[in-house]
C-alpha cells in the first residue's frame, strides 16, 4: 500500500515561514521524507561486499559504513561482508565468520580466489541484490563468482570509487598491481547488472552506469559553529591522505610568490592528515622551509573529532583537490568537496564537479601546474555574502540516503 500525500503551495509557504526555512530546502525535506516512505514499501535484502578490511578510524571505512547505514534506512535487511586478518585470515558477515582460510601463503591466494561461502550465503539469506567495492581485481575467479551469484536471481552491481583510475596507480609506481585488472575488467563488466559511478562516464567498459554523487552523512560531520573575522587574515584548511592529486604544494607555491612582497593581510594554511610517502612529505616539507613558509603553513598530522572541529572552526575556505589532472582526471565528485560544503565553508577545486561548478561559495581554479593565485582567493572570499547553514542546506539532496536510493530505483526489474 502506498500512501498518496497532497501538499498545497499555500501550506508549503506557510510551513516554511514558521520554520525559517526557504520552500527550496523544505521540498527537499519532502523528497527525502518520501524516499523513506516509498523504501518501507520496497523491501530487499542486500549484500554489501567489500575485499578488505574494516577500520572504524579509516576515511573509507567510514564511507562504506554511511552506505551501509544509509541502505538500511532504504531496505530492511543489509549485511556487510568483509575480511579480517586478526590471526587467521577470515571473511565475515556481520561479525560472523563464513570462511576462515587459515595463515601463510595458501591463506593468501584463497582470500582471493574462494567465493563459494558468499554464494552460499547469498542463496540461504534470498539476497536480492549484491553491492560489490571494487578493490580493481577483475580475474577468471570474480568473474566466475559473479556468474554463480545471478544463476540465483540475484542482482549484482560494482562500485568503482575513482575512475578512470590507471594512471593513479601509474603515478605510484604500482601499474603491476592491476596488471590481471586491465585483463579481465571488460569481461567481468559484461556479468554486472551496473557500474556504479562517481563520475559523469554514462558507460565504463562497456556496461551501463548508475551515476550517482558521494553522499554525506549529516550526522556525522559538524557544522561550523561562527563565521570568523576576516578582515586582517584568512585562514584555508586541507584534510587529506596527501597524495600528489590533492596538489596542495601548487598552494604553497602560491603563497610563496604572496609573501615574495610585503604583506599586510595574513593567509594561512592549515593542513590536516598523514602523506601518503615520505617521498610526497619530505618535497612538501621542503618547499615550506626553502620558501620560509613556516609561520603560514601549518601540519597537524592526522585529527578527527572534536580536535579537527576546532581547526575547522578556526578557518574560512576549504582546500579541494588541485592536481587531479596529474593523474588524467577530470570529472569526479570527491567525498571532500561534500565535506567542506556539510561543514558550511566556501571551498576551493579544479575538477570538474557538476554538483558544485556553478555554487556561488566555490572558487574554480585551473587544472593546470601554475601557482595558486593567492590575492584572487582572497578577493573572492570578500565578495561572497553567505552562512555555513545557507552552504549545508544547498546539498540536501546530496544525502547518502538519497544516493543509494538512486542505486536502488536503477536495478529493479
């Protein structure tokens, strides 16, 4: 039974009006409301299967949990099944082992090659659909397992996180990793039901995609509290696992030529999170020191939870990525663009990003090698007139409720 709810535009105006809201964001309340609504009467058991770990501190781990928890707001029964390597090498479901395949180096190979006790789980539980991270290990045995699986009837999509992404394994040296990959992904696409997608591809090797956006779980990321005095300093905040694609060092180099002539105004980085290679750090941390940056670029190392709300409240723009061209990326909807906008700063990429490109609190700056033109971000940093709650409330739609519904309502019959 499906309820059938008429709202007037009258009723609408004056909800909005007691409320403090704008009838934009309250339609958007509405849309989600019924996604909840429609969901209780669409019930599916879904598998969420990922080829690795679970680490509660972990950026990815985090996001495969709001997915999780998001799926189950959508379906009643939802299960994640990854690996643990605490002694023996085990896949879990639930915190129960399905398989344990031991130590050494038998344990190895039959993590990646042994799919018969998720098959079997997925037949005993009437698993509906089967959402799978992709860990870009297309071989004869995923290819067989994902065979197997549908001989049940049930669904099954991929979620590829980053694409393309070759050249990213290129740019760390480690194209070997993914050499059965390159191999096999086509065949392995063709068995798919869907590719799931950050990106705006309409097709990836060869099977249709469902696009969708990274989500943010509002819960969980707080919203800056104050809207800091701006007129003698402005402070920019990166958090990131730094890689040579976040570009951050095309920042430095623009502060760099800002400081080059005497300043009044003070602009001050604040970067937040572990390098990925000392190779990465030792470079960064040496343009800092030979450019004499020290009093203006600031690194925390790793933080979360209330240590990195207070740096958060403490700076006024975010720093996106500024180097994705490095490793032959254009489109693509990062989870920390998401981030900065649910914390409620105007923020700053070079991608290409169609949820965000035409927001009025982002700054797009080309995706090229030049500095960062520090005296532009701080001019359009006084032009714009806009609340951390008026930033937050614009990606409502940008839930990951909301985006796992999309997956949702692509897969069914």
């Amino acid at each position: 039974m499906i309820t059938k709810i008429q709202i007037n535009k009258q009723t609408l105006t004056r909800f909005a009006k007691i409320n403090k809201i704008s009838r934009k964001e309250l339609i958007n309340l509405v849309i989600s409301a019924s996604f909840r609504i429609f969901a209780k009467n669409n019930n599916m058991n879904v598998l969420f299967l990922i080829f690795h770990g679970v680490d509660p501190n972990n950026g990815i781990s985090k996001k495969i949990s709001y997915q999780v928890e998001a799926l189950k707001k959508c379906c009643t029964n939802v299960h994640l099944c990854y690996m643990d390597e605490i002694e023996t090498k085990k896949r879990i479901v639930d915190g129960k082992v399905i398989a344990d395949f031991g130590n050494g180096i038998l344990s190895k190979i039959r993590k990646r090659i042994e799919f018969s006790p998720i098959i079997k789980y997925a037949k005993d539980k009437h698993i509906d659909l089967v959402y799978i991270r992709s860990n870009h290990n297309a071989n004869p045995f995923t290819i067989n397992f994902v065979k197997r699986i549908k001989k049940n009837g049930t669904k099954v999509v991929m979620e590829i996180p980053t694409y393309p992404y070759d050249s990213e394994y290129k740019a760390q040296r480690m194209s070997k990793q993914i050499f059965f990959d390159k191999i096999f992904r086509r065949t392995l696409a063709k068995q798919l039901d869907a590719i799931v997608t950050f990106s705006d591809y309409n097709q990836i090797f060869g099977q249709r995609t469902i696009r969708i956006s990274n989500g943010i779980d509002f819960d969980s990321v707080k919203m800056k509290n104050n809207v800091n005095d701006t007129s003698n300093e402005l402070n920019l905040i990166g958090v990131a696992e730094i890689h040579e694609w976040h570009g951050f060092d095309r920042l430095v180099k623009g502060l760099a030529d800002y400081y080059s002539k005497t300043q009044k105004y003070l602009v001050k980085f604040h970067v937040v999170g572990y390098f990925f290679s000392k190779e990465i750090e030792n470079e960064f941390k040496n343009l800092i020191s030979t450019n004499k940056l020290e009093k203006y670029v600031i690194l925390y190392g790793k933080k979360h939870g209330k240590e990195l709300d207070s740096i958060f409240d403490k700076c006024d723009m975010g720093i996106g990525s500024l180097g994705r061209h490095r490793v032959g990326i254009d489109k693509i909807k990062t989870l920390k663009n998401r981030e900065y906008a649910a914390r409620g700063i105007p923020f700053i990429y070079s991608e290409t990003d169609s949820d965000f490109d035409q927001k009025p609190y982002v700054f797009k700056v080309p995706a090229n090698e030049t500095a960062i033109d520090i005296n532009s971000i701080v001019e359009f940093y006084k032009r714009i007139s806009i609340t951390p709650m008026e930033i937050r409330s614009s990606i409502i739609d940008l839930s990951w409720e909301h985006q796992m519904k999309i997956v949702l309502n692509s897969i069914k019959p």
